[in-house]
C-alpha cells in the first residue's frame, strides 16, 4: 500500500464548530475557510472543548462560539491530537430561530417541522450522558450511510435504509436524542447541505385519529415529506415518536378488534418508509417506549435497533456534575467549586457511603442513590432539592449536597408509595 495512503487513513477525525451570531452576514464559506486558517496555524495540539479567537478581529466580528467537538467519539484513546495527525474538518452554521411550524390535516396536526440547526436543540447533544457509545454509533452510521450512497453502492445488493430505532423505558432521553443527532447531523453534513429540517410526527395521533380517513392521510403527510425533499440542498430528519402504537394497531386489526380502514393505515406507514429508501438526503428516527410491542415488519426495516436504559452510578455522576456546575454558574450554589470528571474517580470517591468533605465523593454517593432513576427524572433533582429542602436563594456546597441527598430519597420513596417524608401519599 502507497505510504501517502497509509498516512491519510491514519489522521484522526478533528471537527471544528463555528457558530456564526445571528447579526452575521458573513459568507459561510470564507468564514470556514478563515477559521480553518486560524485554527491550523494557531495549534499545536486539538483537544475537545472552546477555543478562543477572540484575537482575531475577523472571527470575533462574526463567530459566537468556536469548539472542537467530539474527538473522544472518534475512536482515538488519546487526550488531545498533534495538528500534524488530524484531519481538520470545520462547519460553519446559524441557528434559526424560527421555533416549529404545525402541519395539519382538517383539525389534526399530523407533524412539527423545525429548521435545523435549532435554537431549541443547542446545547442538547452535549448534554446527553449514556452509558454506551450510543452518540458516536448513530454519528458513524450517519457517516457511513452518506459514504455508501456517495459511491453509489447498489441498494440491491448492499442493503441499508436510513432508520434508526431506539427502544427502552420512558424518560431516558430517546427523543431527545434523536432531536440532538438531528441538529448535530445538519452541522456536520453543513458543507454539503444548506440547512437541515426536522419532521417530528406523533405515530399515537397518528393511528388514533386518521383511522377513518385510511392511509389517504398517512399519504398526504409523506408526500408534504417528499416535498422537503425535492430540494437536494436540504437533510430531512423524520422522527416517529412512539412507534410501538403501530404493533398496536396491526395486531387489533389483524385480530379483528379493529376494522380493515387500521390495518391499510400501517401497511401505507410502511410502503412510505420503504420509499423514502429511494432518497439521499433523509434519515428516519424512530423511537419506542414498549421493546416487547415492536412490530416485527418495522424492526426488519431498521438498520439500528439501540436500547436505551437507565443511567448507571458514573452516568448518573456526569449528569448531576453538569446540573451543579450550571448553579454554581448562576450562584445559586456558592462559592463555586469543582468536581473530578468521572474518568478521574479513584476508589476512595467511589467507594464512600456517607457524604464526606471530598466533594467528588460525596456526589457519587448521591449518584449510587439515584441508581434507577431516568435521565428526565435527574435532572429534575436538583431543582427539588432546593425547592423542598433549601430556604435560602443560594446554599453553599455542602448544604446543596445534603438537599441532593434528601431530594433523592424523596424521589425514591414517592415512587415507592410515599411522600418521602416517611408518610402514605394517602395521609
């Protein structure tokens, strides 16, 4: 193999995302190209995190922000990478504003549709912790997907559909993971698209209500989807929360709990996913909160079928350190402190039972107490514990702690029957 082939596949994956203030009118183009200038000559090394270009005049008049992002998901086991061994890829984008637009069929909304990348969904990829490498999975398939449809692979003979399926227990960020890959995904695929859409439909609504209409409306919400798609320059995003209401569908009518109208329904949700095959520029994301109600018929369609269970004690770390970090930020904890990231835990953090001085430690035992709960469950908590368990505006750390603690019992013995205060809900 040629040395200089040898080289190339051995540079490591390094993106650049440059935010453009929403005031800029700066050509997008000329603006990547000046930061990959900046960035090339002003590294020796990229790590994940924001870079500073506040020193040059031309990028401060037109960049909010500037990151490297997601070099620990591009399989590297290293901390940073020597600009000599990185593959510079910078994404220059706005964020739109606009919020979702209802699109609607008589007096039923049949889907949302947000231009990407949103300022509703900024933030979220990052804030988004699991257990598995389920982040930088759905990236490389992406990837892959665009790759494999770039060298015009025969869809014949080497199948894949552009459907991802998540599965698992409610409130352990499905949705908003499939909301975050989208708007992360019309970023990355930036310089090749103009801008990204996402198409959210309710599959729920969906069946429960058209059912009398057939799949005649099922029809017309595809067709206002290949209409998005017309456009070459556009990614389109469609997101099915809820699919699992298709089994259910397809089961009563095959049952004959429901009439034959049902069951064309499904099949016609079916045909259309099978011809959004035929186009480059979509994925379908899928979501479902029942793993044993899957329709076998969409499942075979999947190219991904990701479960997504609770966090574990580590996940539960990271989540409830990004939740404090953010109080101390806005001193409703104070002074402000620190915490390890979890990869640099020792056995004397995590092996405590009791809060202790050592911050680190003490939120990992909170962490092991909040084991079962969801990711939408956690995120709640530190609000509860200042709402129930604090009676000033700001609290020094420890005493923030200790209301974690309690905020997290609480939250286990209401679920368990209880008030968390040793009383029935009844009492």
């Amino acid at each position: 193999m040629d040395a200089s082939m040898v080289e190339v596949a051995e540079r490591v994956p390094v993106f650049a995302e440059a935010q453009m203030l929403a005031r800029s009118t700066a050509n997008p183009m000329e603006l990547r190209v000046r930061t990959e200038a900046y960035l090339k000559a002003g590294h020796a090394t990229f790590t994940d995190g924001p870079v500073n270009f506040q020193q040059e005049p031309y990028l401060s008049q037109h960049l909010s922000s500037l990151h490297i992002c997601d070099l620990q998901l591009s399989g590297q086991d290293v901390p940073s990478v020597a600009a000599w061994q990185a593959e510079l890829n910078v994404r220059v984008y706005q964020l739109s504003s606009e919020g979702a637009a209802d699109e609607t069929e008589g007096d039923v909304t049949s889907c949302q549709i947000w231009m990407l990348p949103a300022k509703e969904f900024h933030g979220l990829w990052d804030s988004l912790v699991y257990d598995v490498e389920v982040k930088s999975h759905l990236l490389n398939y992406a990837q892959s997907a665009m790759h494999f449809a770039d060298r015009r692979v025969d869809p014949n003979i080497v199948s894949w559909n552009r459907v991802v399926l998540l599965h698992g227990p409610p409130g352990t960020g499905k949705t908003s993971l499939c909301k975050a890959l989208a708007h992360k995904l019309a970023i990355r695929l930036s310089d090749r698209y103009r801008f990204g859409q996402l198409v959210e439909v309710n599959a729920h609504s969906l069946f429960s209500k058209w059912f009398s209409e057939s799949g005649k409306l099922v029809n017309k919400l595809f067709d206002t989807i290949k209409d998005l798609l017309d456009d070459p320059d556009v990614f389109v995003c469609v997101l099915i929360d809820e699919v699992e209401s298709l089994t259910a569908a397809r089961k009563a009518a095959l049952s004959g709990n429901e009439p034959s109208d049902a069951i064309r329904v499904v099949n016609a949700l079916l045909t259309q996913i099978d011809q959004l095959k035929e186009r480059p520029n979509v994925m379908v994301m899928t979501t479902s909160n029942i793993t044993e109600a899957i329709d076998l018929a969409f499942v075979d369609r999947a190219d991904i079928k990701q479960y997504i269970g609770n966090p574990s004690p580590r996940a539960i770390y990271q989540i409830l350190r990004s939740c404090l970090l953010e109080l101390m930020r806005v001193q409703i904890i104070a002074p402000a402190a620190d915490f390890l990231p979890v990869n640099a835990l020792r056995s004397h953090h995590t092996d405590t039972t009791t809060l202790s001085d050592d911050a680190s430690a003490s939120l990992f035992m909170c962490s092991v107490k909040a084991n079962g709960l969801s990711g939408r469950a956690l995120r709640k908590i530190p609000f509860l514990a200042h709402a129930k368990f604090l009676r000033s505006k700001s609290a020094s750390l420890p005493k923030y702690l200790q209301a974690l603690q309690l905020a997290i019992e609480a939250e286990h013995a209401a679920r368990a029957g209880g008030d968390g205060q040793g009383r029935s809900l009844g009492q």
